[in-house]
C-alpha cells in the first residue's frame, strides 16, 4: 500500500494503475461505514484508492472543523488490512492550491434540507469530491447510503459535469440497537446515545408502516416522528418525506420511491439518517 | 472529419485516439484568429478536436444570443481543410443535461473588468469549458490572447480543479489596419469600424511608449485614452492596466508584466482588445 500526500505524486503513480480504479472519498475516522465501502470496492476494482481529509470547505459551524476526530495511524492500518492500494492524505494546500477561487454550487440539490441547515455545506462538499475525482480520476467511486443528499448531490454533479466515473451507493451500516454509524457519534454520552436511537427507531416505524401497506405521507411523517420525545438534549432540525430522485417533499399518498430523512441535534451533536422507502 | 453531436458519441470515438488530443473550444463563426489556434493545434498535437457551440450561458444582455453569427457549413469546411480530427456541434441539451444546475464561480478572477460588466459571464464560460474538457479530454487546450481575461479564468479553472490539460496561449490575430478579428466585427458598419481602430490604436501608442521606456501606469493609461475621442458611437466601459497574472490594478510605476485592456461600446457592439507589455 502506498500512502501519497501530495497531489503531484499522486498524479503520476496514479498512471501506473491500468485497470478499474474504485474511489472512496473519506475524512478518515473510519468505522464500519467506510470499512463496508472498502470492501465492495476492493470486491468491484482492480485498484482501491481511499482519500483521507478532513475538508474545511465543508465545515459551516465555528469550532467543528477543529474537534473532528483523527487517527490517521489507525485509518492507515483499516486501509493495509483490506488491502487498499493506495492512501491519498493530502494536507490543505494540496487539494486548495495558492490563490484558489473556483466554486461549485448546485442551488436545488444543495441548498435544500441539510444545505438549507447548513450554508454551503454542499458547495464544500460538491468543491473538494470534485477536486479529489479529477485528481484520482477513478472508474468508480462508493458513497454511503447514510449521507443521502451528499450522493444525490454527487450524482447530480456527476451527471451535470460529464464526469467519467460511476457513483456506487452502498447501504448505511447501523450499531446493534440500530444507530447509524458515524463518526460524530464518539461525541454522544450515554444519555445522549440512548435518546439517538429515537432517530432510527422513528425511521423504522414509518418504514415498517410502509411495508404494511401505509401511502399517507402525512401518517408516515407522523410515525416518524413519535418515537422522539423533544427533550433538552434532542431538537429536531427537519423530517422529511421526499421524492429518492428529486427531492421534492411529498403531499398526499407516497406514489415513487420516497426518502425519508431526518436531522436533529443530540446535545451539541448534530445526526442524521434516513431510510428509503421502495413502492 | 468526424462531426459529433451527441456526448455518447463523442465519449465513445474519443477513446479511439491515442496520442495527444489538441482542443479548440469556439463558438463557431470561424474567423482568421480561430485558424490560428487550429493551425497551432494541428502541429502541435496527434489529433486535433474542435467544439462548435453557441453556449447560452455565457451572453447577459438580452437578444446578444439570438444575433450572435452562425455559419456552420462554413465552419466545418475550414475545420476539414486545416486538417481537424472531430468537430463537437452539439445542441445545448447535449451540453446541459436535463435538470443542469451545478454552477461554477471565480469570485475574483471571474468577476473584475469583464466580469463586473457584464455579471455571470464568465461563470458562464468556465461552466462550458469545464463541460467541454470532461467531455473531450484534450492533453492541450488552445485559447486566443484577445480574450485575455478569459483565459486567466480557465487557467485558474484548470489549475484549482487539478484539471489535467494544458492551456496554450495563441496571439491575438489583428486586420492589416490593427483592429482585433472578432466574430462581432461582422456587426460593424463603416463608420463604427473605423471609430472602432482608435482602440487598438490607443494600446499600440502605450505599447509603443512602454517599448521606449516609459513606466508610469498613469501616464500609460493616459497614452492609450488619449487615441479614443469618446463620441456618440464610441463609450469606454474600463481601460485597466494590471499586473498580468494577478489582474490586480497596477498604481505608481510598472515593474512586472502588465496587461493594458480596454472594453468599448461601439455602436451597439461590445468589443475588447488588450496588448502585453513585458519588462
């Protein structure tokens, strides 16, 4: 495995490698989410390259770029065991070069729910995903289910630009008792942990409901929501039933594939999650 | 000759060249300044791609698109005479796919001179290119020192983006009597034309000025205006003299390379010209 930090190096290993690259773009403090990318990557390519770096275009609230967690000893030894071929751990100013400016901005897809909770987050997001695709220039490259509006952005980016590589959905990986992995979820205590797990709890209702044979986004939306009691330490951003593709919020009886998602803040950690929901 | 309209066409054939693909991005109404890029192109490279699209992104003032010249037959004729490998016409749904949004910004580069004239302009045009070069992949890119802020965008574009293709740099192709070629020339009656020489003629006397020594920006600026009576046709929109890689305005004595620009009202044709005065 090598581990390359700079994007010069990069480029010009990146041409020794003839097959199908698969991509997994990730800000390292990897868990089962982005071990379970790996590994459909390392099972779909030839060559897995995983980027790791922590991308400060993306973070909008003051203060949390800074605790983001980090072990890049540890992301390295994940990597080496499932047998990556390549490690991209750039520091800022080589993702960012002197004088960068250019910007991307999706206004619909990324501007609504998490973008609208959270300015520019997409655009950061959409900015580095595009920078690091044209750098490792992969055939494919994984994402998971999880962060829902992140791969739609990126699909649409994807699509709009002419991309040449192939977005892979991989599905969200969740604790025992059903919590969605993330890495922001060593910042819960146990109160904090224990009231989380009204999140996906309400998602399973509505999704169980659904199987069942409930169309009424109104009732679904209704289900979703009374798992969670608002309490000091949990306060719902958004819950939202929409359309998977476009995102537009359903009225009425759910009709096409619907995503229903949620946001909320655990104390001063921000979750979420979601499930889809298949007609 | 190949002449593709569609990106799936194209994205197909383009794998079929090995070597290095030279790109000349126009909006078609090929005129002695175009030739000179394909001429570069064509000794420079293996093959040599050229893109024929009206972008409508790029135009701001409303009618500008509809009145903007077409002549494609006889565009494609030139291409098959100086020996071009592909010609890309597309139709702007092949450009932007259904649902386009991503947009692209270079708040400063993209946004003084031009880019505060005419607002959204060049995010117009580093959109285009950006499509453009995913889709045609070229190892070189070929622009014209006209427009010259233009290709400082796309060079920014190209560099922060981690874009891997080279872009070259071609001399601005003048008429005998100095004025700059311009697909908007056509729109020029005899009068206005010749109003429309003091321009160039203003950055010839700086030019000539700077060549014998001169090196006061101010004194500079004012050789150049000094050719231009401003008259009912002829309207100055800015006359800069800026350091050459950064666009910043240069204040005091000229001490690196500087670009003198200038953009006009003519009538009611928009034109610009520039020179490069190198210390």
């Amino acid at each position: 495995m090598k581990v390359i930090a700079t994007s010069s190096v990069l480029r010009t290993i990146r041409d020794e490698y003839l097959g199908v690259m698969g991509f997994v773009p990730t800000m390292g403090a990897l868990h089962e989410g982005h071990i379970s990318l790996l590994k459909r990557a390392r099972s779909d390519c030839d060559h897995v390259t995983v980027s790791i770096f922590v991308n400060p275009t993306q973070f909008t609230k003051s203060g949390d770029l800074d605790i983001y967690p980090r072990d890049l000893d540890r992301d390295l030894e994940i990597c080496g065991e499932l047998g990556v071929d390549l490690v991209f751990a750039p520091d800022k100013t080589e993702v960012y070069t002197t004088n960068d400016e250019t910007l991307i901005r999706l206004p619909y897809v990324g501007e609504i729910l998490e973008g609208a909770s959270r300015p520019g987050h997409f655009a950061g997001v959409a900015g580095v995903v595009l920078r690091l695709l044209n750098m490792v220039r992969p055939e494919k490259t994984y994402f998971g289910a999880k962060d829902a509006q992140q791969i739609r952005v990126i699909r649409r980016l994807v699509q709009d630009l002419h991309l040449a590589t192939e977005v892979i959905e991989c599905p969200t990986v969740r604790a025992p008792d059903g919590l969605a992995l993330s890495s922001r979820n060593i910042f819960l205590d146990s109160n904090q942990r224990r009231q989380a797990l009204t999140l996906s709890a309400g998602l399973f209702n509505a999704s169980d409901a659904f199987a069942a044979g409930e169309r009424s986004s109104g009732r679904l939306r209704a289900l979703a929501r009374s798992a969670i009691r608002d309490q000091d330490i949990i306060a719902v951003d958004y819950l939202s039933l929409a359309d998977s593709t476009t995102l537009a919020e359903i009225t009425g009886d759910v009709k096409n594939d619907a995503l229903l998602s949620i946001a909320a803040m655990v104390g001063s950690t921000r979750l979420i999650d979601n499930v889809l929901l298949v007609v």
